[in-house]
C-alpha cells in the first residue's frame, strides 16, 4: 500500500507477507530530523485478539478483496 490509498483503505481488512490478516485503523507519518525524510506506518488491529495492535511498515500491507 502507498500513502495515496491510506483514506480508501482506512477500516478494511488487509494482509501482511506472512499471511496474518488484520483491520487496517490508522496510519502514522513519522519525519527524520537529520534528513527530511518521511516514512509511514500502519497501525493493524488483530482480528481475534481485538485489544492488540500491530505497527508495521505501510509498504507491507496489502488490502484483502
């Protein structure tokens, strides 16, 4: 996923590589001081075990059909 479909995708199931689906609820943009840079992160809700959370890399997420 790019930061261009964070708004369409926000609530939906998506999938990381290792096969785990969750709820797609919030991304984080994150700035490097030193660089300028900016990353993005995914904040993914476990479908079961619904008070935990997952932060990973936006890039790995994949929307579920």
């Amino acid at each position: 996923m790019d930061e261009r479909s964070v708004k369409a995708s926000l609530n939906q199931r998506v999938r990381l590589p290792d096969g785990i689906e969750y709820k797609f609820v919030a991304a984080i943009i994150n700035k490097n001081e030193d660089t300028g840079e900016y990353w993005y992160q995914a904040k993914l809700k476990d479908l079961k075990a619904h008070s935990s959370y997952r932060i990973c890399k936006l890039e790995e997420v994949e929307v579920v059909d």
